[in-house]
C-alpha cells in the first residue's frame, strides 16, 4: 500500500541523500561517481553534522585479525560478516582520501589527559587490539580534524553535479503500492517539498543525542545530556520506523563527560589535564578509578540505578579538585564536541572565568565546598582524606586507580564542577545488512532503502574510537554505490 504519496512532485532526481556528514557525503559522492544523479539535503545551516563535531579520528586495520578484537567487542550485537566486511573495506580509507585529494596522517593524542584518550585500541586487553592505527586528515593545525575530513568532502561534493538543500529537514519517505521506497517528503521554507528518488534514498541523518524522549527511552543512564550535534532528534529513525524499518542497537552509546549550563543546547565536553581530581555522587561518595574508564564508556559507571533510593545517584555527580589542576589548562578543551565548534563560549586557560561565573564552584575547604554543592560535609571530607591517604602511600588501592594518574588534592583552594553523562553519539536506529539496505522486522530489505552512518550503527556494545567515521566511509560507498545501481523507475 502507497504511503505519504504526494499529489504531485515538486523536485524528480535519481538518488536522494538524507544528511550532509561524512556518511551523506561519501554516500553522494559515491553515487555520483556512479552515474547517479544525486539531492543531498539537510535540515542545518550548514553541513558537518557530527562529524564535524567529532574528534575526526578513522580507524585503519593493519591486519583481518583486527575482526577478533571487533567481533569481541560487538557482544554478538550485529552479524559477524558485518564486522568482517567493515574491517575490510577500512583498510581502503587512506586510498578514498587520496582519491579525494586528501592525505591521512597518524593521530596524535594529548600527552596528558584524564582519562587517557588511547592512540590505538580503547580495550588494548582483548585480542586482536594490536592489529590497528588511527589517522586524522591533514592539514590546518588550527582547524579540528572533524572540520578538515568535512571540508575534504564537502570540496567534493561540491565538485560534483550533487544538488545540495540546506535548512531543508525531511520529514516522511514515500512508498509506493509495490512497497519501494521512492521519495521523500522534505520541508523547505515552511512549506512541504515532494522529491522524487527514481532509484534510491540514502538516511544519513545521524542519530537521536539531542531527542530528550528517545533517550529517555531507550538509554540505561536517565537524564542524559550530549556534547554531540544539536541537529541529530532522530528524525531518520522516525522515518525508517513509518516504513517498516526493525530497529537495533538502541541502548548503544558512545557517552564522555559534559558539563551542561541551561544557556546552552549542548554541553560542553570535560577533561582533566592533571591527575588531582575525583568523581563523587549526589552523597560525596567515589565510585570508580577516574583515570581507568575508557573514554566513550562513561555511561556504564554512571547508569547505577539505587533501588532503595529510587534514583540515579551518580546523574549528576561532581568532579572535584585542586589549584593544581585548575591551573594547568582549561578542563573544556580540545577538538569534540558541538560547543568546540559553534558556542559562542570559548573556555578560559586557567577555568578563572568559569570559576567567575559560577559554572565551576570555589571553596577554601573542603567542608566549605560540600556545603556550596549541597553534599554532607563530612561524607565529602572522609572521601577526600581517604583518597589522599591512599595517594600519600604511592598508590590508590580502593578503585585500583593507576599510581602514574593519581595525586593527592592539597592547596588552599578547592573546586567542584557538577557533570553528566554526555553523548557524543547515539548507534540505534533502523538495521541495515551488509548492503547497507535498511531491513525490516523479518530481516528482508526494504526496497529502494539505504542507511550509512551513525543512524542504525552497527556497534551495539562496547565502542573502539574512530569507528564511528570509518563506518560512515564504509557504508556510505556501499550504500551509494548500491543505490546508483538500482533500476530507474519511470
């Protein structure tokens, strides 16, 4: 049965790209080069899109054993083939930016940070994590890596005989009687816009981060802020579920640490450049190594839920430390994140201004601060004191903390930073297979439907950093190959 079919059409192409990030414009790139005549629409001002934001890592295997690390950490969450085609097709990254006209250069973390961003593997214990690198593009060191891989392919796009429509979010597919997907209603200006796809439409919209109610939904840790694109609500999910789409993946997260003021959508990404900090909940109360969480992992700890209680203890929580650390560099820096790019706060070197405008809290004492922050005053003291002790002694032994990333917090002055869990990308959405076509809930393609990108990632569990952009590479040269390849409609 037709669904959302329009009276008429206002625009007729061949291939219709839904989301300008790196997925979308690989996907219309791609297309293109295929002979397929390509509309690339979206919703922002501007496209970039997560990627953007991202902190513009690509993952390239060094060998197919890089699958057994992979396959390890996707808990059986997605079909093995998937995996072992993604590994694949990565080790072809450097060859597409060359293509491009770009070139890759190994990625280089910050020498000191906690925690510690890795170079290589995010769980280097699991086998086959030997079997990697990670590149960024090169170019304009004061340009973020995620701005330079955006602008490579966005100069490609460009290039091509791609339509590109901003500000033009698209709200419904099209499907005709014999249930193929054949267009896309968009929105232009304020008013409906009917765009045919004669052989395909590509979602490449991102996921739902910035949607309260999805992830409210749909993720363990409640409430939880993102650090990712403003953009990404979700709508490609909507869109692929009125077609018929299955879903996967929707507890998956990619999740750091945000610091969230009510002035701004998004928030802002933290981390510590000196070891003299600790985690406590709502009660004062440790609960983790700082320094041992991977990176994209933080919702795990955070998402404890008190049964006796009733509420997330650890949501928020704060972060509290010494002169020390506020002095050696801003705790909001870095290339992630949307502030990073578009907030019109640019973070202090030394937190002062922060500290002035009561975004980060002050105190001489500790007991002083556990009174700003509404945090029994002796609870907070006993964890501080043990935690100074234990450092005092060479090593932290209560959350096995490693002794190279502790100090004890000493000085005349102490801070507390109130923090969340904060997106930087959501995996769930409509399932794809190995095609990149978007399936149904008995696994068979939707015709005329393909998917690339972080909508319905294909990382269900634990998160190896950089994959989220080789996978939009991936599964966009798949998808619009794929969809350029399909028969034309009249």
């Amino acid at each position: 049965m037709a669904q959302n079919m329009p009276a008429k059409w206002d625009i007729e192409t061949e291939v219709v790209v839904v989301g300008y990030g790196a997925a979308g414009s690989t996907a219309a790139i791609t297309a293109s080069d295929s002979g397929a005549e390509v509309i690339l629409i979206e919703k922002s001002p501007q496209g970039g899109g997560n990627s953007c934001v991202s902190g513009g890592n690509i993952v390239i295997p060094e060998s197919k054993k890089f699958f057994t690390y992979l396959n390890t950490l996707n808990f059986n969450m997605t079909d093995p083939a998937i995996v072992e085609m993604f590994v694949e097709k990565s080790a072809g990254h450097e060859e597409w930016i060359k293509k491009l006209g770009g070139e890759l250069a190994v990625f280089r973390p910050l020498a000191v940070a906690y925690p510690m961003p890795l170079a290589g593997a995010s769980f280097p214990q699991v086998e086959g994590a030997d079997y990697m690198a990670k590149y960024v593009v090169k170019g304009d060191p004061s340009v973020t890596p995620g701005r330079r891989l955006f602008n490579l392919l966005s100069r490609n796009v460009e290039s091509r005989p791609i339509k590109v429509m901003l500000e033009t979010p698209a709200k419904r597919l099209v499907k005709n009687d014999a249930g193929e997907i054949i267009g896309v209603i968009a929105e232009s200006k304020g008013q409906p816009l009917a765009i045919k796809a004669s052989k395909a439409v590509i979602l490449t919209c991102g996921g739902f981060e910035a949607d309260p109610e999805m992830k409210w939904d749909a993720l363990p840790g409640r409430p939880t802020q993102f650090v990712g694109h403003v953009g990404n609500t979700g709508d490609g999910l909507r869109m692929a579920q009125d077609a018929g789409a299955a879903l996967w993946h929707m507890t998956g997260q990619t999740t750091v640490l945000g610091f969230k003021h009510p002035d701004y959508e998004a928030s802002f990404f933290v981390i510590f450049l000196d070891p003299g900090y600790i985690y406590v909940d709502k009660h004062g109360k440790r609960f983790i190594g700082e320094s041992e969480v991977e990176t994209h992992e933080f919702w795990r700890c955070l998402s404890h839920f008190d049964t006796d209680r009733i509420e997330y203890p650890r949501i928020p929580f704060y972060a509290i430390f010494d002169d020390q650390t506020r002095k050696m560099g801003p705790i909001s820096s870095g290339t992630a994140g949307y502030n990073a790019s578009y907030a019109d706060h640019k973070w202090s070197l030394d937190n002062s201004e922060e500290i002035e405008k009561g975004w980060i809290i002050s105190a001489k004492s500790i007991s002083e601060l556990a009174a700003k922050i509404s945090i029994d005053k002796a609870t907070l003291e006993a964890t501080v004191s043990r935690y100074n002790k234990e450092c005092k002694k060479g090593a932290e032994m209560e959350f096995h903390r490693a002794k190279e990333n502790v100090r004890a917090l000493e000085g005349n002055r102490y801070y507390a930073v109130q923090l969340y869990p904060a997106l930087l990308n959501t995996c769930g959405g409509p399932r794809r297979d190995i095609e990149a076509h978007v399936v149904d809930a008995f696994g068979k393609a939707i015709p005329r439907l393909y998917s690339a990108g972080e909508l319905g990632s294909i990382w269900g569990f634990l998160y190896q950093g950089a994959n989220s952009l080789s996978e939009c590479m991936v599964f966009g040269q798949i998808a619009g190959r794929n969809a350029a390849a399909e028969t034309r409609l009249s």
